[in-house]
C-alpha cells in the first residue's frame, strides 16, 4: 500500500480524537510522544519511535490554547527533523493566525506570514490544511501547500439531510466576503443565492449592528447559511434573526470552523435555527452535549486520503469533488452513517 518509507502520524494535544480517527482510517498506529510542561511553562516533546528516513504527518489544529498549540507543533518538527524524517508534513485543519492575512491599518501585523515562516524553519516540508480564510496564505509558503476544502463535505450534507433545498432553497452569505463561496455552492446545487450585508445603526464604531439582504429574496424560502468561521456567534445571531424576519422557512447555519469561544451556546440553542453544521478541525463534543442544535461533520475521511494520496505521490484533486460528496460523509453525534458502510 505505502512506498517502501514508512508513514508515521504524530498528534499533539490540540484534537487527538481527530489524530486518532485518522490513524484508525489509515490503518497506521499513532506514534508514541508524550508532550508536556516545565514549571515554568516551556513545552518538552519525547518522540518514543524512530522516524528516521521515514515520511511524518503531524496533526495539530489551531484551537484552544492556540499559542501553546502551535509551539507544540513547531517543537515536534524540529525534533522530526533533527531525527533524520525523510519529510515532514504538518496537517494543520485549523490554520492559526489566518485572520491576520493582510495589513488593514497602520502598523498591524501580518501574522499569518510570520506562521509560516515558523514553520518553514522549524523543518516543515509541506503543509496539509482546511478552509484558510484568505486563499492568498498559501502564498506566504515557499513550500507547498494543500488548501483541502468542506464544500464538498457541506453539499452532501444539504442534497441527504435538509429538506426542501432542491424546490425552495437558497444558500446565504452573512457578508459581501462570502460571495465566492456561496455563489459556488449555489451553483453546484443548482439553486439561488443571497447575500447579507452588514451594517451599523449610526455613526460611531460603538454603534450597534445590524443587517440588511442586499440581494435575494429570501420570503418562505429554506435558507442555507454558509460562512467559513464561527468565533464569538454575533454574526450568525443578527443573520438568523435577519433571514427569520424577512420570511425564512427554515434556517440551516452551515460553518467550517466551529472556533466558539466566545459564543454561549445556550443563546446558540435558542436562536430560529434548524441546525448549527460544522467540522471537527476544532473538538466540538463537549459544546454538543450544552447545544442540541450543533452538529459535527467528520472531516477524518478527507484528511486520511489527503496523507494516502501525498505519501504514495498521488493527485489530492479527487477530493474536492464528488468523491468527498459519496465517500467520507459522516457526521458525529449523530445516527447518519458513512455512505460507503466503513465506521469510523
């Protein structure tokens, strides 16, 4: 199955659930490293299995402790590279710093280009990730870089589990910034599409926000909310509420990254929702048990095949059409099984 190099998957402590499902689908055990603190909050990594000359995916997110976890994932691949690993990729779903991909005042920062060039000193070779929000950062890499994305994933979600969508549904971005992507979806699925445009109320940046539809109609329609990031839930609050006031149907909120930290999801329950739908590149399990209406689709399916297909040399394009629609849809905490019958 593998090239006569090994493959050897490493996690650190952001989402070792994910790590884990993508090692079960792989059919390769976890190597062995322990990760942990000094007293005085510097990280140690102890790799507990030889990887040299061998081809190491290293899977860490940016969620939670994000500072924390992304010096566990440079420290892990230095000590890849100074272990002799023939290449090292990092499987990052959850890009760190990605909001920080243009200079959009005075003196501020491109963070996001200064994270990728961590990474490429650390020892990285190649980066595997999900849904960047701004494509441009792959840009900022002199080393490649696969940008995988869940639309596939979402559009198997829509054409199995929300009904309706084919005679009166409609895909909605919740900002002008959106409209690439909804227009995409919407014209894979063959329906209309809206965009929301916000604005605020008066004058001053204190002002409070509000929205407007500036294109679409929306009256009686089942809408089908797509952003790629959820964080504090204020836009997906004035959307809802937005789309329920000029006549919505039903309202489905479909988002690729699921950060939420700072949204309370009790408030997230009681929003004129039908479904909150994102990925696990962030550990959803134990907001699932606060909100009913969260649900997680799995991306291990697309991450597993991305590492097959990269460690045996093969194209990754595959996975950005049907393939991701038919194969690897599954969603967790649900009864909704894999099309293809294999559990995860």
């Amino acid at each position: 199955m593998y090239h006569n190099n090994g493959i050897r998957i490493l996690a650190g402590n952001s989402h070792p659930e994910l790590a884990q499902a993508v090692a079960e689908r792989l059919n390769v055990p976890l190597v062995p490293v322990t990760v942990r603190k000094f007293s005085n909050g510097e990280t140690s990594v102890k790799i507990s299995e030889s990887v040299r000359d061998e081809d190491v995916f290293i899977i860490q997110s940016g969620c939670n402790d994000v500072n924390d976890h992304f010096m566990e994932l440079l420290i892990l691949i230095s000590a890849c590279k100074t272990a002799s690993a023939r290449r090292i990729t990092a499987v990052i779903p959850c890009f760190p710093y990605a909001r920080m991909d243009k200079k959009d005042k005075s003196r501020a920062p491109i963070t996001a280009k200064l994270v990728a060039n961590m990474l490429v000193v650390a020892g990285c070779d190649h980066v595997i990730t999900m849904d960047l929000h701004a494509s441009q950062i792959q840009g900022f890499f002199d080393i490649p870089v696969d940008n995988l994305f869940s639309e596939p994933l979402m559009i198997g979600y829509i054409k199995r589990q929300i009904e309706g969508w084919e005679d009166n549904g409609i895909v909605v971005s919740p900002d002008a910034g959106g409209a690439k992507r909804v227009t995409a979806i919407a014209d894979k699925l063959g329906i209309e599409f809206a965009l929301i445009h916000r604005k605020r109320k008066g004058k001053s940046l204190s002002a409070p926000e509000a929205m407007e539809i500036l294109v679409g109609d929306v009256r009686d329609k089942v809408c089908i909310l797509v952003d790629d990031m959820i964080d504090t839930g204020s836009t997906l609050t004035l959307a809802a509420r937005t789309l329920r006031e000029k006549g919505a149907k039903a309202i489905y909120a479909l988002i690729s990254h699921g950060l939420l930290s700072e949204a309370n999801m009790s408030l997230i329950q009681e929003l004129p929702i039908e479904r909150l739908v994102v990925t696990n590149t962030i550990p959803q399990s134990q907001r699932q048990t606060i909100c009913s209406k969260l649900l997680t689709i799995d991306i291990s399916p697309m991450i597993a095949e991305s590492i097959r297909r990269t460690h045996n040399g093969e194209s990754i394009s595959l996975l950005f059409g049907e393939w991701a629609e038919t194969t690897g849809v599954h969603t967790i905490g649900d009864r909704w099984e894999s099309v293809d019958g294999v559990p995860l």
